[in-house]
C-alpha cells in the first residue's frame, strides 16, 4: 500500500522539497548571503568574485544540512576557513555562524514576503498514509520547520516533529549523519526497519541509508534523479503521488 513494503509502520518525511516548496526560497537566501560575502571578500582581496552557484553548490553542499554544517562545507569548498564563532553571532558577524544566522534572516524575511506553498501531491499521499493507520514525522534540518508547518496549515498531519532546533538542543549530527531519522522512528516507537524515509536532498537520502530504514524514497524536484539512486535512495519519485498511483 502506497508504495511501501509490508511490516512499514510509519512514514518519515524531510519537509523543504518534499512537503513544501521552500527549498527554492533556502536556496535562493544561500545564493544571496554567499554572493554578498564573496563579493566583499573578492574587492578586500582584489581577487575575482565567483558567485555561489544556486543549482550545483546547493545540491552538493548546503541541501539538508544544518546552516552551520552548510556554510562550513561550501567555504571549505573554496579555501575559506572563518571562525566557528557561536549560535548568538548577529548576521553581520564574519563567522561560521554570524553567515548561517544572516541566511537564516533571509529566509524568515523571504518567507514573510512570498510565504510557503505546498506540493499537494505530497501532502495527499499524507493524508492516504495516516488514513492508512501510519504514524507520520517530518524530519528537516531546518530550525523554521514548526513554523513552516503552521504557515501552510499541515502541523496536524504529524505525530512527531524532528527539526533543526530539536537536534541542537540534543546534539545529533547534521544528515548525512542518521540520527535526526533515527529520533523520528524513535519518537514514533518504531525501529528503523519498520519506517520509510522520504528526501530530497543527497545528504537526507545518505542519512536514510545509513539509518537502515526500511525503504528510502528519494523526491526528484531538481533532475538529480540519478544522483538521488547513487546516494542510496531505494526508489526516485517526481512527487509522492506516483506512489499513490502505483499502489
């Protein structure tokens, strides 16, 4: 039944770019803060700007990450090494977190402005997997998940919520890293092999590989269908619909 295979008892979903079309706007504040950054770096140094590439950099390193890990991977990606400094940095700060919390900055204001919208395929295939008697989670790396939720109206088609803020307040690593998976199966009360993972993001597939789910549903908005299989992903669908149809 949708899609899954027999002793799945829950359904365990990233939220930007599966439920949500956010990924988008994140991308496009990743673009925004890098590019200011870059470019102020480049004319201090008198070296060439080379923009932060919204489709390849994304993908490879921020997609799925929390923003510190993000923004440490696509600086290392250029030989930038910026200090650490810490989660109450202000977004003008020139540190690993003070450029995390000004992407962060425009992404509330981008969300204010434009709002969040909904892949309603996906949210149909929800609504079917709780019909069902399927335990759902949303498991994001994003602090403004709950938020998001609420903005778009869905928070109550979840049991259990796993974002950005809970895996800081309780230390897990960043995906590809499987423990935010991990604590959605948990806070559901089922083992891994019993939950599927639906993602996105080249890092949130590996997560559910590593995890040992039961099946890994990776959601292709992008044309990185190919890249999602190689990562681990055990299914690629353009929407969670698709299952829905096959069933």
């Amino acid at each position: 039944m949708l899609g899954l295979p027999d002793g799945v008892k829950a359904c365990l979903f990233d939220l930007d770019g599966v439920l949500t079309r956010t990924a988008s706007v994140h991308a496009a504040a990743w673009k925004e803060m890098f590019d200011d950054f870059l470019r102020t770096r480049a004319d201090e140094q008198g070296t060439e700007f080379v923009p932060f590439d919204a489709g390849s950099d994304y993908d490879r390193y921020v997609d799925g990450k929390p923003r510190a890990d993000g923004t440490r991977s696509f600086l290392e990606s250029r030989g930038i090494n910026l200090p650490e400094g810490t989660a109450e940095d202000p977004p003008s700060a020139p540190t690993i977190n003070g450029l995390g919390n000004r992407k962060n900055q425009l992404v509330l204001r981008k969300l204010d402005e434009g709002g969040a919208e909904l892949f309603e395929g996906s949210v149909r295939y929800v609504k079917a997997a709780r019909e069902a008697g399927l335990a759902t989670a949303v498991v994001s790396s994003s602090a403004n998940a709950t938020r998001i939720l609420n903005v778009t109206g869905i928070a109550n088609l979840f049991d259990a919520v796993i974002d950005g803020v809970v895996a800081a307040e309780r230390g897990y690593p960043g995906k590809p890293a499987p423990d935010a998976f991990l604590a959605g199966a948990r806070a559901l009360n089922v083992m891994p092999t019993q939950a599927a993972v639906y993602e996105d993001a080249l890092a949130g597939v590996q997560a559910g590989r590593a995890g040992h789910f039961a099946l890994v549903i990776g959601v292709d908005r992008v044309g990185q269908a190919a890249a999602l299989a190689e990562h681990g992903a055990d299914r690629v669908v353009e929407d969670l619909s698709e299952l829905m149809e096959d069933s």
